[in-house]
C-alpha cells in the first residue's frame, strides 16, 4: 500500500527551473565547425552580451506528460517542427545527463522581436540549457552549462557567462566561453540597425555547413585567430578604435566567405550596405563607431555610451532603416 | 643651304596617327601585382571587349612641340596632372622604343561617360599604345601591343586582341593578351546599371597596391586560376549558366578582397547591393543573367542578346539606377 502511494507520488512529481539569458554580439564571429554535430567551431570568437534583451524560458519536468511540449512567445509547436526537434533534441541531453525520461514542458519567451537582427537562438539555448539543467536536477558548472549551451546553439555558449565572453577551441568538454571581463568593464552599446524583417533563407546552422564550400574559408580560419587575440587585447584596453577596425575587417571577411560559398549565401542588401558606407561617412565626420553583422542584414553599430544618442539619430536617417533596438552589456544566463 | 633645309624640313616633321580602342568587362578580375611598375598580375584574367564604347586617340608626334600636349574629351591637362605625367610616361616608352626624342600631341575622346562604370583607363591606353608605336613610325605585333598597352594599363592589355581575350602570367614579354574567341562567337552583352557617377576615392592603380594586405588576397589568386580555367571553358562552351555562377564568385570574392585590405576598399554602395540581391530574384523567375562588378559601384550584368530587353527594363525599377548602357562584343584595338 505504501508502496502504491510512493509511486504514484513519482509519478507526479514535479521539478520546474526559469532562467534568464542574454543574445550576445559577436565581435569576431563563429563560422564553420570542425563538428557540425557538436558544435565545435573552426576558429575562436569573442562577444558581448546585451544587457537590455532577453529570453525568459521555464522548464517542467513533469511525469504526467506523455511528451515534451513546446511554447516559444505563447505560440505551440507540433512536434513535427523544426524548433520542437531541435529543442526537444537538447533536452534529450539533459535528460541523459540526469538520467532521467520525464517529458517536459517548455516555455519560452523573448523581449525582443524575431526577426530583429538578433541571433535568437543564442539566448535561448542559454536559458533552455540553464533551466532544463536546473529542473532536472543537475548542478553544472559555468563551464558544463556553456557546453550544454553550445550543443544546441554554438553562439549560445558565449551567451552563458557575464559580460564580454571568449569561446576558444577544444573538445566537447572545453570548448566552452568563459567571461573575460564584467559588464561594467566597459559601456559599450549596441545600436542595431533593423533594415529587414524578413525570415533569413538560410539560417546559421545550415550556413555553418557551407562555410567549407567557400576557397575563402581556410583563410578567414587562419586570419581569424590573430584578429581574436588583437580584438581582446583592444577590448580590455578599452580602444575602440582598434578594435573597431578588427571587427570590421572580421565581419567582411565572413561576409566573404558566405558570399563565395557554394551555393553563395548573400545576407547583404541595399541598407546594409549604405549603413556600411555611412559607418565611415560618420567616422569621418568624428563620430566613433563601428559596424559587425551577423549572418543576417541588420547592422549592428558598436560604439560607447556617450555617443548612442547621435548614433540612433544619424542611422534613423537612413532610408532603409525600419527600427533601432539599443542594449549595453549584460550579465550571466541565471536562473530566476 | 640645302643641307639647311633638310634640317628645317626635319625640324617641322611631323607623324600623326588614329587609334580606336574598346573597354572591356572582366569575367576573371585582375587584381593584384607580382611587379607594380611593369603591370604584372598575380592571376590570368579574362573579359569582352565592349564593342558599343570605345575610345579614339590621335598622337603627333610634332618636332615644333616644345613639350607634350594632352587633351582628353576636349579638356587640356597641364603638366602637373597626374593624367598628364601618366599617359607621357607611356608615350615615353614608345620613344624609348623607336628611338626618338619628340614630343608629341595626344588627343582622346571617349562615347561614353566618365564614371559610368566602364573602366576607361584599358580602352585609353590600349588606343594610345597603338596610335603612339604607330605614329613613333614603329610596326608593333598584336602581343607587342599588348605588352605596351598593359604597361600603361593593366586591363588594357585585353583592349588590344579582339573580341573575348584572356590576359596570362608571365614576364615583361609574354604576360600579354590574346583572343580566344572572335566578337561574333557568342553574343554576349553588358547591361551596365549605372547607381553611382561619383569619381572613386581610391583608384585601381592604388588599389591594386593594397591587394596583398587582405587576409584573403593568398587565397584569392590560388582560386583565381582554377575559376579562369573553368570560365574560360564555359565561355567556348557559350555555357552562360556554369559561366555565371564562377564570374559572380570571382566579383564577390575580389570586393571581399578589398573590403578586407589595409585599408579597406568599399566600393559598393547600396545599389550595388539591390542589385546583387535583384539579379538572384530575377533568375529565380527565369532571366538567365548574372553580375559582375569592377573597382566601383556599378554593376555589369551579363547575359545573351535574347534577354537584353528584359534585364534593361528590370534594371531601370530599381530605385538608385541613374543610368543603363548595353553593349555587345567589340573587335580589337587599331588604326583608323
């Protein structure tokens, strides 16, 4: 009798975990993986969180599910979609680590529009690992969570630790981002450029399968490590002038490369390009900010805070420009 | 006294001669030097004369002329101008060759405009080495031509042969143009979409001299001759579709080159980019036409006679286009 009620209490138990995380902008990208299916990049990169955006995602584990069931910005999902899989797929980890087989339920949710020229992906794999860790009770460590991160997201593990974060190369257990400094270490702001809404044709994972196609790649791959351990060094001095000029050159260069990849990828269009041109129209002009973009149109205009007020007006002028998000850095995934 | 007169008669000699040239559009871009006073590139290169444009140059060579006189489309250079010191310095060579001291008229016209995206300098000196070796009472091979022409203009090696011409590696000598197919072997055209009448800002001659300090500049000519290869084959194949493909790789993978050099080179604008993005929806729907761009914003698009009128008018709806030139094959450079 006893017995039966133990296992009927198992049988409902319920464990539930919410984190918080942050997207991050790369300021030397990630493109190209030595292990597509680990996720294990090709070259080092270094980011910084944004403070002012974030993914909210609650994870229960919850014995009465016969499956897991997926909620991101109130929409559900069926499980024949694309995001169920690659969410569920992630849990799967999860579940193996704990050793558990509990369904879960997962909600989702994102202060920033999709479609925005944020890589949405990165925050919420970072929440997801965080959360779904948590609830299935596991303790990880920054570096396990990173880990896990990466695994369903190779941006999301720089989006597990505080601040301006580096993920280095390894194996599946060290190629993890640890924070190189905090985010008081520096004001940086981000001032992203929406010039498009439009869906991407072809997402960052499949892009990161092309990126061998291209005869450009192995070059970018060996440039890519001088300009990391230039771009740190120009971060932790705080020069942004130098460090501007390295993440420009590093966003051409990967630009590049999904241009003259096989098929070309062109994440370009019109407004990115007269944003790229007025960057230094601006520059000339005195005002210090730099461009990056990632595997998308939207541009991304670092500079520091004292400049952000001129920076939105001069980009609002823009004939293409459709809406301007503004963050500065921003702490750890957490749970909340 | 009639030794007098011969002299007088020898001091008022005077020898004329008119050339016409072509421009021309390169499938296979040249960029980059092995030697940047003799113009010898780094990769082969391949293009069409443009048989619509051309440039027609008179010199004299004038015992009275104290020193040389130039005149491009009406407008008279003085001898500080960098066009000046250019075009005598060629001419200098012509003397060094025939042996001669005099000085020397030059007259240039164009029918097209400057800074219409044809790149003037090929159709110039391929003119004036002609007119000049001509006129200096020299009696040049076609590869002799090219040699000179090259020495004045990189590209103006491949105005001298006729029709489609492929410009190889080698020394002073050999590293000239020649034909590999008559004007009338396919009839080709370049619809020249003209978003920007801007003089650029950096010019080839510079540019040429910042390649080597692109990260992707190695990589670049290493595919640069495989991609001339497989182009060249395309071309007498009249195989637009597998041509297209390697041509807007070629195009994407030099401006990358340039965006990436120290410092970089931003020669598109976002025209250019509507452009490239517009070409790609226009095959989608069935156009056979593909772009390629040289150093500056507009854009060359290709594609068989059959298609002009479609991609004229396809092109004029996009909102930054000032202009529209087409033209088919040319023949080669030569007296007239």
């Amino acid at each position: 009798m006893l017995n039966q009620i133990e296992l009927r209490k198992k049988a409902t138990q319920v464990r539930q975990a919410t984190a918080l995380a942050h997207p991050n902008i790369a300021f030397i990208k990630y493109w190209g993986n030595q292990d597509h299916a680990l996720r294990l990049p090709v070259n080092p990169s270094l980011s910084m969180n944004l403070g002012a955006l974030h993914t909210q995602t609650t994870v229960t584990f919850d014995d009465s599910l016969q499956h897991d069931l997926l909620t991101i910005n109130q929409q559900t999902y069926a499980s024949d979609e694309p995001a169920y899989q690659r969410v569920c797929h992630h849990v799967d980890i999860v579940r193996e680590w704990a050793n558990i087989a509990t369904s879960a339920r997962i909600e989702s949710s994102s202060n920033f529009p999709v479609g925005s020229g944020i890589a949405s992906s990165a925050a919420a794999f970072a929440a997801l690992s965080v959360a779904s860790s948590a609830a299935a009770g596991l303790t990880l460590t920054e570096a396990q969570l990173s880990q896990l991160a990466r695994r369903g997201s190779g941006s999301a593990s720089r989006s597990v630790p505080t601040g301006y974060c580096e993920w280095t190369l390894g194996n599946d257990v060290d190629s993890v981002a640890v924070s190189i400094a905090p985010p008081d270490y520096w004001d940086l702001q981000d001032v992203v450029v929406v010039v498009s809404q439009e869906h991407k044709t072809v997402g960052s994972t499949g892009g990161h399968q092309l990126a061998d196609t291209s005869s450009l790649q192995a070059a970018r791959v060996v440039g890519a490590e001088s300009r990391f351990n230039a771009c740190r060094e120009a971060l932790l001095a705080r020069d942004l002038a130098r460090m501007g000029a390295i993440i420009e050159e590093d966003t051409v260069i990967m630009h590049g490369v999904m241009m003259s990849s096989h098929p070309p990828l062109y994440y370009w269009n019109a407004g990115t390009m007269r944003i790229i041109q007025a960057t230094q129209q601006w520059r000339s002009k005195g005002l210090p900010v730099y461009f990056t973009i990632d595997a998308g149109p939207n541009v991304h205009l670092i500079c520091e805070a004292a400049h952000v007020q001129a920076v939105v007006k001069a980009a609002k002028q823009l004939p293409e420009v459709q809406d301007v998000l503004v963050s500065g850095p921003g702490g750890p995934a957490r749970l909340i």
